[in-house]
C-alpha cells in the first residue's frame, strides 16, 4: 500500500500533512515526557544514594563486628548505591544521546513536510497556469471566431450589394489568391462584369468597399485560423502535462516522501529501543547488581554469625548463687529444728501435709500443660517456662519427701516441750490439735488414718512410686539397682497422675514425655559422661539391630559406623521408618546437623531433644524417646580378656572375667580387619542366642559393640569343645556318658526346634561340654530364625558331611536337616571323635549318600541308638523324626542307667 497510488487525491494529500503534523506533536509529547523522565530518574537516583547512604551508617557500630548480616547489608547498601549511579548514568545518556536524536529527527520531520508540501504546490500549480491558459485559449478562439462571422457576413452583404448573388463558394475559396486584376481604378469603369478577372478590385464592380470589406474579412479569417492553430498546440500540451502530473510527477513526489518519511521511522524506532534499554530495571546491569546483592547474602551463615562476637565476648561461665541456710539461725532450737531441713512434728504435721498436697496438685496440673503445650507444639519458651516450674515444684515435694523418708513410719515427734493447748496452738486448727498426740510417746499410727502409715497418708492423694530395679537405671537412686548410685540423676514417678513420668536431669533439665519410658529416661542428659558412657550410645550396633530397637516414632539411638576407613556417628531415628543421620564435624571440631553446633556430641543429642527441633528440615524427625543400651549390650571396658581357649572363623575366643560381676565367661572376638558385613554375620550368633534360655543351649551374656574389636560375651563352658573332649577322653568314655552326651544335644535340638530355630551347624565340633560332661549346643553363627530357610547365595563353607541331602541340593534347610545332623553328631560321640565317612573325601560321601549309603554303627554303639541313626539320616526329611521324637528315645535309652 504505497502513497504513490493511493494518496493522490486532494483530501489524502491533505491527511498526509495532518498526519504528520500529529507525528511532530506525538515528537513534542515525548521530548517532553523523555525530560521529566531525566528529572524522575535523576531525584530517584540521588534518593537511592541517600538511602545507601544511611543504611552503610550502621556498619560504624562496633558491636557488630564480625557479624556477617551487617557485612551482608553492607554490601547491600553498596549494591543500591551503585543501582542509584547506574540510574543517573542512564538518565545522563538519555538526555545527551537520545534526547538529541528526537530533537534531530524533530527538525528533519519539519523540514521534510514542508519539502513535500511546496513540492507539491510547485506541480499542481504548474498544470493549474497551463490549464488556465486553454481556457484563456478558447475564449479568445471564440472571440476571433465571432468576429470572423461578422466580417464574413459584412463582406457577403457588399457582394450582393454589388453583383446580386451570394458570392460563389470559390470565391470564397479563391478570395485569398486573386490576383489584382490590370483594370485602372481611375479610368471609373462601372461594369464589374466587364471585368470578368476582377471582382475586387477598385476597377471591379464592387469598388472601393468591397475592397476593405473584403480585406477586413480576409484578415479576421486570417487571426481565426492562426488562434485555432494555437489553441491546438496549447490542448496538445496541457494534455501531455495532465498526465504527467497524474502518472509520474505526483506519484513521484508521493514515492520520495514516503520513503522519507519510513527513514524517520527506522530512525523513532531506534530512538524508542535506545530509551527501553536504558530505561530497562532488569537489564543486564541491573541483574549485575541484583545478583551481587544476593551473592552478598551467601556470606551469612547460622552458625558463623555469632562466632567472632562470641570470641570476643567470652566470660567465664557465671558462678551459681549459693543460697545457703544460715545455721545460727537454729542455734537455740535444742536441734528440734536443722539447718536446711524440714521439720515434721505434730506441730507441722498438718501444714506439711496440706503444703504437700497443694504441691502435688500444683506438679499434676502442670505436667498437664505441659503435655497439652507438648502436644500443640508450641514454643519453646513456653514448655521452659513450664518446665522450670516443674522443678520447683519437684525441689520442693523433694525436701517434703526427704524429711518424711528420714522420720520413718512409726511415731510423729513432739514438736514442743509444752502440752498443746488451745492458747499455745500458734495458728493450728482445732482439728490438727484433736488428731495430733499432745505428748510423747507419739501417737500410733492408727490414730491418725486407721491402718496407714504416717508416711502413706502423707503422700495422699499420689504416692511415691519406688523405680524398678534395672541394669539400666544403675544411675538411679534406688539403692536396690545393685548398681553404683549416681547422684547426678533422680527419677520420680508420681501415682495416679496421668501425667508423664518427669525427670530431672543432672543439669536441673525436667523432661516431659508423654511416650517416655521411665528406664530409658534416665540415660538422657549428662554432659559429664564421656559418650561411650551414654546409655543411648550403641557403639558400632549393626543397623538390622539399631532398626529392630526403634520401633517407635521418635525413638532414637546414637551409633558408630565405618565409612570409607572413617568412623562416622550416627543418629538413627524412627520417624516415617528408619532415618540415620551422620553427625558432622565443623571446622572448629563441634558437632551438628542443620541447627547449632555444640562441643560434644551429648549436647548435641541434649538439644535435638529438648528442643523438639527436627534433627533435619528434610526429614522432619523429632526426637522423643532415647532408647538405651538393652541389657545384653555391655561396655568393652567391662570385659577382661585372661587367656585364648580357642580360635573362631571371625576370631580368637578367649576365658575373660567381667569387671561388674566378677564373673568368669567366654568372649568370642571379631577381627577388626573383618569386613561389615562379616561383623553383621558375627553378631547374629548373638542376636539368636540372646533369646534363648536352656540348659543345653550355651547362654549369651551379651555384645561388645561400643568399641572395635566387637565380642560376644557367652557363659564359659569349661570342658571346650565336645569333639576335643571326645578326642581326649576316648578311652574312658563309656557308652552311659555317651548317650547321655546325646540325650543332652537332643534336648537343646528339641528346644531350638520349638523355637523355629535351625541351627545349620549341628556338629560335634559346635558342642560344647560343661561341668558333669553335660553337652549344650554352641556356634549359632549360621543359624536362621524360620520355619524353612532357601540358601540363595551359594553354598560356600558347607559342612558337607554333616549336612542333609535336600540342603545340599537345593540349598532348602528346615529343622529336619537338623535332624540329619544331630544323626552324624550321634554318630561322631559313638565314633569318640571320629571323622565321619572316614577315608571318603567330601564329593565322594555325598554322592555315595545320595546312592543310598549310610555310615555303620561305629563300634559299641546301642542298637536302638543306630536305628535312630537310620532314621535321621532318611533321604526324604518327611521320613525324619522331629527332635521330640529323638529325645523321647534317647531319653527313654538313658532311663535304662539312671
Ligand atoms: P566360631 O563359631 O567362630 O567358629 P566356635 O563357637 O566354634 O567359634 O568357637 C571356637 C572354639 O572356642 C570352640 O571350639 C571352643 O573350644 C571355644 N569356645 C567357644 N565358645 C566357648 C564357650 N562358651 N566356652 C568355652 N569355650 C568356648
């Protein structure tokens, strides 16, 4: 859509210049709008600095050296400065660059409109003038041609006049070439028809007249013709200018001014871009501003904030104010009152009493905000709050309860020398006055409540419950645990109160938990203990164990675990399944996981905890309940290795003594060499025999796992191995002995297999024989838990001569591969100590047994014994007898010698 043939016509051309003066003003508008632009920018730029400025003016306070969120907002501020200079520099090009190129293009605009417009004037103007002149033409044509008639008219008139007729018509034609005829005019001829040559002249008929008529005539023909002949050339050149005008000059003109005016454009376009890049708050060099001011926020760092201002401040921990009972004070008391101590007489009775229900009421209604508050989640503040609270009302109930465990149960003292009477009560009721004995001896406890104890009716509404004797709580105070006291921490639970059990802790922390068990309680809190010492630290405690310990959500332990060569601690938590989390290490050599560090590792478990802090944001877990060491996890440093009595697969096995009990035992020892998973190997023989409990079952004591090397600590069974002893006593074994040793394997086989434990290892290298040669079963480190047990990777280290076909083939073992087994022991305790299949290699054996061959009876063997045997040994298990079967007839063969 060009100008050229769309914008000829008079109202286009006068759009086009409207539309451009429009244009010009839109040019004015913006120079207008670019300048307040500058102003906005530069007063916007000069309040950033300003700010900057002011917000760089906390940076002089000292307090806040080396804090990083002052660096940072330092940084900040200098970010904003520089926002406010790039501003004003962008406003400065604005106005020096682009401002000027719209004033230019201002001018050009101007100028190129007026070009057009007298351009324009210039072609229409000519074709106007040339288009007057063929009308000035014409009328002057139309003049001449009015004369011409009338010249001709006159001329026909005088002809008439002289010869009667109307001239011919060649006369007209020849009027202009007649030739001046010889006739003189003088010689006064008349006779025009005489003269026949001669019509015109003065010798001719018409005379004289005739002549200027004629001539008259003649001329006006004569300008007629030449103002035809003009008019033609003028319509011929107006004709080629018109078209001209319309086909060529005014498209041109049209052409050339739009491409002038599509120029200006390019030109605005790029004025416009210039001004959105320099206006533009996200453009480059913004962005490097705005990411410099958050690269300046990286610097803060939590647990750095502080450090400088910590170090720099450091007091000595503040000392605790003693407040002390000044002893003069009762100095005159004749000791009925002691320093520090509550005195409990018939005078105080009452009071005592009333003041420790009060207490107690107090202690329950706050436990029970504290479980609500524990419940809501709510801040720290508040459960602290409530918390010290807690301990006062303990501290208190504590003295109360002190003063009434040291007056025992039987009489109350008298207060005063003096016989009570209403006048001396000294404020008592009536009532306490009645109930109370007026003078030794005391009165018996029945007077007071019938059959209770003075103490009983004391402790009314909540009794004092005793905690329970546990090797766990060996830092109770209860004097029955056996264990060492340990003043640091006291346990009080409170009856019937539904609240939680309540501990204090040895740095005067009362925890509250709603699920908290009292036993586990006590391991929580001290700073003092080394780590190893914390009874929910579990040292290097496998991961299947720590996860069968952590049954609950907010259950936790501590452990050790090797990666990569390194020992890591780990917190493993029951929270939405089991979650472990490695505690890490700062530089400064404190301990952490998202929130504070702290100097130990307790303080750390201490704050998890107290704080009801997720130990991660990610995870979410919360700890609540410590789970302590169980009862068979014992401290390494409680076991004293005495001498090797044999060697293992994991290790050597030593007679050892425990430092706690004095008590001798065996401990089998894991090479610290051993790979993980082989230590988790090791550690099974533990995990099933811990729950077994037999006579002829070897006993687990407990796992050393709080330190490299770990041990199994089992009761020592002095006479050692049964294939040893067997080797040993050969020629004094006598057939009595040897089906009792039978009998006995039996029974613990009978045990196990009530217990769906397969032992997979019946030998009588895997016996062990204790005092009066009783034999218990040993080596469970490749027993399974189950009813049935498929071998699925492989069957390396295979007792091949020991094991039942159907385990051999296709790795299936149940109780009655135990069976076949306890055959080959039975058979090796007859043998005394032989090797079974003797003189056939492993392969050999197993395929003869497969073709159906079976051991003879070694020699002196009972019949009865042999055909047991047999049975054992029957190639479908479904044919076995079960162990109860084998001990009622091993039994029943043993009655025969008792
Ligand atoms: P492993 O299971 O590692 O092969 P064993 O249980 O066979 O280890 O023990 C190796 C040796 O240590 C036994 O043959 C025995 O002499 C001795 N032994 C193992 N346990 C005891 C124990 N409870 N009392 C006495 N000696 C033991």
């Amino acid at each position: 859509m060009g100008f050229s043939t769309n914008l000829q016509g008079r109202a286009a051309h006068e759009a086009l210049l409207s539309r451009q003066d429009a244009e010009l003003r839109l040019l004015e508008t913006m120079r207008r709008c670019i300048t307040n632009k500058i102003k906005c920018d530069r007063d916007y730029a000069m309040a950033l600095t300003t700010v900057a400025v002011q917000g760089q003016k906390i940076d002089r306070a000292d307090e806040l050296a080396g804090s990083l969120v002052a660096q940072a907002w330092k940084g900040m501020m200098e970010e904003l400065e520089n926002a406010g200079k790039l501003v004003k520099s962008n406003a400065d090009l604005v106005e020096k660059e682009t401002l000027d190129r719209l004033n230019a293009l201002c001018t050009e605009k101007r100028k190129a409109r007026k070009q057009y417009q007298e351009e324009h004037n210039r072609i229409s103007q000519q074709f106007n003038t040339l288009t007057e002149e063929v009308i000035r033409k014409k009328s002057d044509y139309q003049k001449h041609l009015e004369f011409y008639r009338l010249m001709r008219s006159r001329f026909e008139e005088h002809y008439i006049k002289c010869f009667g007729r109307k001239p011919k018509p060649s006369t007209y034609l020849n009027f202009g070439n007649r030739q001046r005829c010889s006739h003189p005019v003088s010689q006064g001829e008349t006779d025009y028809q005489n003269c026949k040559n001669c019509w015109g002249c003065s010798a001719g008929r018409g005379g004289r007249k005739l002549d200027d008529v004629r001539d008259k005539y003649q001329r006006a023909c004569r300008k007629l013709h030449l103002v035809h002949n003009e008019y033609v050339l003028l319509l011929a050149e107006a004709e080629e200018h018109e078209r001209d005008f319309r086909t060529v000059l005014l498209p041109t003109l049209l052409h050339q001014h739009q491409t002038v005016l599509e120029g200006f454009i390019v030109s605005w376009r790029s004025i416009m871009r210039e001004l959105a890049r320099l206006w533009n708050f996200a453009s480059h060099q913004f962005s490097e501003v705005n990411t410099r001011t958050e690269g300046h926020l990286e610097i803060i760092k939590t647990t750095e904030e502080y450090k400088d201002f910590t170090e720099k401040n450091k007091t000595q921990p503040t000392e605790p104010v003693r407040l002390c009972f000044d002893p003069s004070l009762v100095d005159d008391t004749s000791g009925k009152l002691l320093a520090n101590q509550l005195t409990v007489d018939n005078l105080t009775v009452e009071w005592v009493r009333s003041r420790m229900v009060d207490l107690e009421v107090k202690l329950k209604e706050c436990q029970e905000k504290q479980a609500a508050l524990h419940l809501q989640d709510t801040s720290d503040v508040a459960m602290h709050e409530l918390r010290a609270e807690n301990r006062r009302l303990l501290r208190q109930l504590d003295v109360i309860k002190k003063a009434l465990n040291d007056l025992g149960c039987e009489e109350l003292p008298v207060g005063c020398d003096l016989p009570l009477d209403n006048s001396l009560d000294n404020g008592q009721d009536n009532h306490t006055a009645d109930i109370l004995p007026p003078k030794r001896p005391s009165l018996p406890n029945t007077t007071l409540t019938g059959s209770s104890s003075l103490v009983d009716i004391l402790r009314k509404p909540f009794r004092r419950k005793s905690v329970p004797s546990s090797p766990l709580i060996g830092r109770s105070e209860d004097p029955s645990s056996g264990v060492g006291l340990n003043d640091d921490v006291t346990i009080v639970a409170i009856e019937p109160s539904p609240s939680p059990p309540t501990l204090i802790v040895p740095d005067n922390t009362t925890l509250i938990n709603n699920s908290i068990n009292v036993q586990s309680l006590s391991v929580i809190g001290s700073s003092t203990r080394s780590l190893v010492e914390e009874e929910w630290f579990h040292g290097v405690l496998p991961r299947e164990e720590v996860v069968r310990l952590l049954t609950k959500e907010g259950d936790f332990l501590v452990r050790e675990t090797t990666r990569n060569d390194e020992n890591q601690t780990v917190l493993s938590v029951c929270w939405g399944g089991h979650k472990h989390f490695i505690v890490q290490t700062t530089t400064e050599g404190q301990y952490r996981f998202e929130g504070p560090a702290f100097p130990t590792i307790q303080e750390l478990i201490m704050f998890q905890y107290q704080s009801n802090l997720p130990v991660t944001g990610r995870s979410g877990a919360i700890l609540k309940q410590p789970i302590p060491r169980e009862r068979w996890e014992l401290n390494n440093d409680d076991v004293i290795l005495l001498e090797k009595i044999g060697r293992g697969n994991f290790g050597d096995v030593y007679k050892a003594r425990l430092r706690t009990s004095n008590q001798e035992v065996a401990v089998k020892t894991c090479r610290m060499t051993v790979p993980d998973e082989h230590k988790r190997k090791f550690l099974q023989e533990g995990r099933i025999l811990k729950q077994y409990d037999h006579p002829n079952i070897v006993k687990l004591i407990g796992i050393c796992v709080q330190k490299q090397p770990i041990m199994i600590v089992m009761e020592l069974v002095a006479g050692g191995s049964l294939l040893t002893f067997l080797r040993n006593n050969a020629s004094t074994l006598t057939q009595k002995l040897m089906l009792f040793m039978c009998r006995d394997a039996a029974a613990g086989m009978r045990y196990l297999e009530s217990k769906n434990c397969i032992h997979r290892d019946l030998a009588a290298r895997n016996c062990l024989v204790a005092t009066e040669n009783s034999v218990k079963i040993s080596d469970f480190g490749m027993s399974r838990e189950e009813e049935e047990y498929i071998v699925s990777d492989g069957m390396k280290q295979i007792p091949i001569k020991w094991t039942a076909p159907e385990a051999l083939n296709y790795g299936k073992y149940t109780s009655l591969c135990d069976v076949w087994s306890y055959g080959v022991l039975a058979w090796e305790i007859f043998a005394k100590g032989g090797t079974p299949y003797p003189g056939l290699t492993n392969s050999k054996a197993r395929e003869k047994i497969d073709s159906g061959y079976r051991m003879p009876a070694p020699e002196g063997t009972p019949d009865e014994m042999y055909r047991l045997m047999l049975r054992c040994w029957e190639y479908k298990p479904e044919s076995r007898p079960h162990f109860d079967q084998i001990f009622s007839v091993v039994d029943a063969l043993c009655s025969s010698y008792r």
